[in-house]
C-alpha cells in the first residue's frame, strides 16, 4: 500500500471516531446518564415500568410528560405552580430543573432535607452530566 493510501484511511477512521464522539456530546451518553441517575436520583425516585412512587413520584415517561399530573402527594408550592403555569417536563425544563430545583420551583420539596430522610438535592452542576442524564430519562418509556 502506498503511504498516501494508508494516510487517507487513518484520516477515514479518525473522521469516523470524531464523529461517533461529537455525536454523543451532542445527545447525551444514555449508559453514563443511567449511571448519574442511579447515583442522583435513585434514592427518591423508581424509574423503572414499576412506576412506584418513592420520596419523589415515580420517573417512567418522565420526558413529554405534563408536571405534576401523576397520583403522588406533590408539595403544595409544585401543584401550585404547575396548576397556574402547567408546563411539559421536556428537555429545556428538565435542564432547568436539574440545575436547581429551587429556582425554577421556590418551595418545591425535591431539595428540601427532612429528618427522616437526610439525603437532599443540590442540583447537577455539570451541563455534560446533565446532557447525559436527560438522554437516560428520554430513554424511560
Ligand atoms: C431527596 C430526594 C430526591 C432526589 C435525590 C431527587 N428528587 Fe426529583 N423529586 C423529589 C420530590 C420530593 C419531588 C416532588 C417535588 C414537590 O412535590 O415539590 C420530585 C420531583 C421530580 C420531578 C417532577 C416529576 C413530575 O411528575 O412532575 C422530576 C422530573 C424529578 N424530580 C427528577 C429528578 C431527577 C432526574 C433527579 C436526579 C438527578 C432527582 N429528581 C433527584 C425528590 C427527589
């Protein structure tokens, strides 16, 4: 093979790769987002077909779904405020959501600490792990 060959097919597969890599960090890694929400959502929210409510409601076909619709005891400031502003938790909402709860919601109940369970949210502060966790949540469904 002569050297221009072999330089243009690494220059192919490069192409290829960079692609494959650009194309991720555009959708989001559904695999790394399973990861994140397991480690950042999972303790108060089932996100599987079960569709069980935990301290937070249940997160199966989350994305394109109205707030606060299902059959779970919201706080009184969430129902408030998805009932005089009803949105659809689509991408743009789930971002602003998942950056800080609480300033897209005041008084929701999501970041709230209680006694009986300590564990609270503080908001994902990476815009690629969020990227990646809003790809998994699509993929709920
Ligand atoms: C400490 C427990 C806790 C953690 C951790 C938590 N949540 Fe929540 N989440 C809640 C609670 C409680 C609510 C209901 C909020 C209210 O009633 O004010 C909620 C509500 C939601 C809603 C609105 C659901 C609907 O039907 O309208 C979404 C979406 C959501 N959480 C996503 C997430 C994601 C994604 C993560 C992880 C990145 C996460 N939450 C982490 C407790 C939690």
């Amino acid at each position: 093979m002569k050297i221009a060959h072999v330089l243009s097919l690494i220059m192919a597969l490069l192409l290829v790769l960079l692609a494959g890599i650009g194309y991720k960090r555009f959708t989001g890694d559904v695999a790394v987002g399973k990861r994140l929400a397991e480690n950042n959502c999972g303790v108060c929210h089932d996100m599987t077909a079960t569709r069980k409510h935990g301290k937070g409601p249940y997160l199966w076909e989350i994305h394109g779904r109205p707030a606060g619709v299902v059959d779970f005891p919201f706080s009184v400031a969430f129902r408030k405020f998805a009932e005089e502003k009803p949105f659809l938790w689509d991408e743009a909402n789930l971002e602003r959501w998942l950056i800080n709860p609480v300033a897209f919601i005041p008084q929701t109940q999501m970041a709230k600490q209680t006694k009986d369970h300590p564990v609270s949210f503080d908001g994902i502060q990476s815009a690629e792990n969020r990227r990646d966790l809003i790809a998994y949540l699509k993929s709920l469904r």
